[in-house]
C-alpha cells in the first residue's frame, strides 16, 4: 500500500512535491502540500494523516463522484447553449463525464488545528478549458465540484474552519 511514508518531498519555495500512483485516480500525479509555515521541513501529520486517508480509497470509489462531476460538466454546457454556442462535450451516459477528465495534482492545504481531513483534486476537463476542474474532498468524502478557483489559497478557506 502506498503512504506519505514512502515519498521523497522536495522542498520548493511555497509547497513540498512529489509525485506518486494514486490508486483511487488510477494514474500517476503530482503531489503537492502547502506548508504550515514557512519553516517546515515536512507536511504536518494532521497533513499526512489526510493524504495517507485519500490514497486509501480504492479506485472503485471514483465512481461514487461521477454523478456530481458529470453535473458540473452538464450545467457548465448549458451555460454555453444559453450563450448561444456549442457545447464543448455532450455527456450520453453519466460514466462518460470520465473521458473529458485528465487528472493532474493532488493537494493538501494548510488544515491547522481541525481534525478533518481536507484534498483538493486538481485536472484539466474538456468542458472548462480555461480554468479546469477542482475537487475538494472532505474526510475523504467528495464535498466540492467545479472549476479551479483557488480556494485553497484564498481568505475563503477559513471560512471551512468557521465552527473549529
């Protein structure tokens, strides 16, 4: 079974990176953590606890998302219908949602002092183009769909902490 024990990290300036085979996406990924604060030398546990729970999911699992995602994809279509112009993907079966989808990084925010277990899902979807897909995970429960926005990085992200 793969763990966060296993990786090398690699300091950058802003993240620690790796790269690893995450079952539940099955594909190989970038993995990155945003630090706790800048003199980290490693992801927090409560940060590793979270990955090592997500990569624990079994690639079975991913099936249990495709209604929400296959929704985001249907609402951002209608969106181009209404403009007027053609939708960039036209789902015939839910299941097909997964075709328009390439997964590319896994990420782990700043968690602080909660005791869940939050992860981003990041990729590229034929139906968003321009600003991509975004997954957010919750105790390894999908919580959140829709284009990247960088929640993670912005002050609405506390706002997840609001009852902690």
């Amino acid at each position: 079974m793969i763990t966060s024990s296993n990786l090398k990290w690699k300091r950058t300036e802003f993240f620690f990176e790796s790269k690893l085979r995450v079952p539940v996406l099955d594909q190989s990924v970038d993995v990155w953590v945003l630090p706790e604060d800048d003199s980290a030398s490693l992801p927090s546990p409560t940060q590793l606890r979270a990955l090592d729970a997500f990569l624990a999911l079994a690639a079975e699992q991913k099936a249990d998302w495709t209604h929400q995602v296959a929704l985001d994809c249907h609402y951002t279509c209608l969106s181009f219908e209404m403009d007027g112009e053609k939708p960039p993907v036209h789902l015939r079966k839910r299941n097909d949602v997964w075709k328009y989808v390439q997964f590319q990084q896994v990420f782990i925010p700043q968690l602080g002092a909660t005791n869940d277990r939050y992860v981003f899902v990041y990729g590229r979807c034929d139906w968003e183009v321009e600003h991509g897909l975004e997954l957010l995970f919750k105790n390894e429960r999908l919580f959140k769909v829709g284009q990247q926005n960088g929640l993670a990085h912005n002050e609405e992200w506390s706002l997840y902490f609001i009852n902690e």
